[in-house]
C-alpha cells in the first residue's frame, strides 16, 4: 500500500538547526508518528508565515509533505508556545532538560502517545510549581517506564527475592535493585536509602504530574533519588545529559 503524499500531526518542537540561507530543520516529537526531522522552507525569513514557529518547546498542528530526504512542513499552526516556562532561567532549563531527554529517548518515526502526554504534562507542571523537582524526577521514571528501562524497585534484579526493608542496594547498569548478597560483576553498586526507594516507588505509582502528591521531601533524599535516576538515564543514554549542567547553574546562581 502506498502511503499518502501529505499527513497531518500534532508535534513539540525539541530542537532546530539551520539550513541553507533561510531553512530550519526541526526535530520534533509527534503524537502521531514518533520524533520526526521536518524541513521548514524558508523559515527563517521575516516575511514568511512559519517564521518563530519552529522554536524549541512550541507546540504546532502541522500538515507535512512526504520529501526524498526530509519531510516538508506545508502548514503549521502554534497551539502554544509555553511561555509560561520561558519566562524565568529555572523554568526554561527545566523544560529543555525534559526536550533533550524526549529526544534523546525517541526512536524515529515510532509513535508513542504516552510518552508524547507525559510530556505535555510535564511541562505544564513546571508552569504551575516551577521552583520543584519533583515534576522531574516523576518524569525521568515514567520516561524510563515508557521507553522500556524501568528500574526495578521491588525485587532484587540478580536472585529475584523481594526485597526487605533496609536490606538493598541501586545498581544502574544492572536495572535497579540489588539485594545485599547479589553482586553482579562489572556493576556500579550505590547505596540507597529507604526514604529514597519509597520515594521512587511513589513517583511510579503515579501516572500523571498533576496527581503528584505535595510531598516535603528532604534534600539529601532528593539528592539520592535524582543521583541513582540521573546513573540510570546515563546508563541508557551513552551519554551525561547536557542540559543538567545548565540546570545546576541557574540553580547555584
Ligand atoms: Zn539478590
């Protein structure tokens, strides 16, 4: 069966790069069809109709010409542009924090709406609490979940036995939780709190952002759950997440 020449998706732009004298080509994640490069012809111009849509972290309705290389944007419309997270350093690093890890998650052209939802409510929970971490941390978990890497939490990864309390350990590149007789080789083993590992179990009994309960969590629990999430994301990324650094700075500034 042949595929249509046009379709039609509803996409947040995660990054751009220029091209040509007047081009943008953005990356964009769908709730249609996955992560997809668009080119946008002439975006760049002042007088053109798509000029300013293809920003990071704007949210378009856009009909797309099926190209040789690259698909091309034939109309697009802004349904928001999130100014409400571009309007403070903390909010916008932590909005490019949760584009980059989309991104680099995404698989091409493979839809995966939920992971497209979570990311539209995470967004809209920095909006409405944009001085917590929590929103983050949910999404780091349920990104893993929904991408296929959750760590485990209630088992030890190596013999299975369940684990008892203050009996565990965290092991990113082994896939979550260790029992303390279990060792497995080449494994970065950390330690982990109780606090923390409820902590983390509550974020994944939580489907959405909004229904994150307003938890006073210690920092040095804080802490821990965002280090062992941050190795497990490493793990699985190749790679450090860049934007955390910029994320940091503006929370030292
Ligand atoms: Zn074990």
């Amino acid at each position: 069966m042949t595929q249509p020449r046009t379709y039609r998706a509803v996409g947040l732009t995660l990054r751009k790069r220029l091209a040509g004298e007047a081009d943008v080509i953005a990356t964009m994640l769908t709730r249609e069809h996955g992560k997809l490069d668009v080119l946008a012809r002439g975006a760049r111009r002042l007088t053109s109709k798509l000029m300013g849509h293809f920003e990071p972290l704007t949210l378009l309705r856009v009909a797309v010409a099926r190209g040789r290389a690259l698909d091309v944007i034939s109309e697009a419309e802004v349904i928001t542009a999130f100014q409400s997270v571009k309007t403070g350093y903390q909010t916008t690093a932590r909005a490019l924090y949760v584009a980059e890890l989309v991104d680099g998650f995404s698989a091409e052209s493979n839809a995966n709406p939920a992971l497209f939802d979570l990311t539209l409510q995470t967004l809209n929970a920095i909006a409405e609490q944009p001085m917590s971490d929590l929103p983050l941390r949910h999404f780091d978990l349920r990104l893993l979940d929904l991408s296929g890497f959750l760590p485990e939490l209630y088992c030890c990864i190596d013999c299975g036995a369940e684990l008892e309390p203050e009996r565990h350990r965290y092991a990113a590149g082994a896939g979550g939780t260790l029992c303390p007789d279990c060792a497995p080789p080449d494994t970065l083993i950390r330690p982990l709190s109780l606090p923390a590992l409820k902590v983390l179990r509550l974020l994944h009994r939580t489907a959405q952002p909004a229904g994150l309960p307003s938890l006073n969590i210690p920092a040095a629990v804080q802490n821990e759950v965002h280090s062992a999430l941050s190795a497990t994301l490493q793990y699985w990324l190749d790679r450090p997440v860049q934007s955390q650094r910029f994320l940091d700075a503006t929370k030292s500034a």
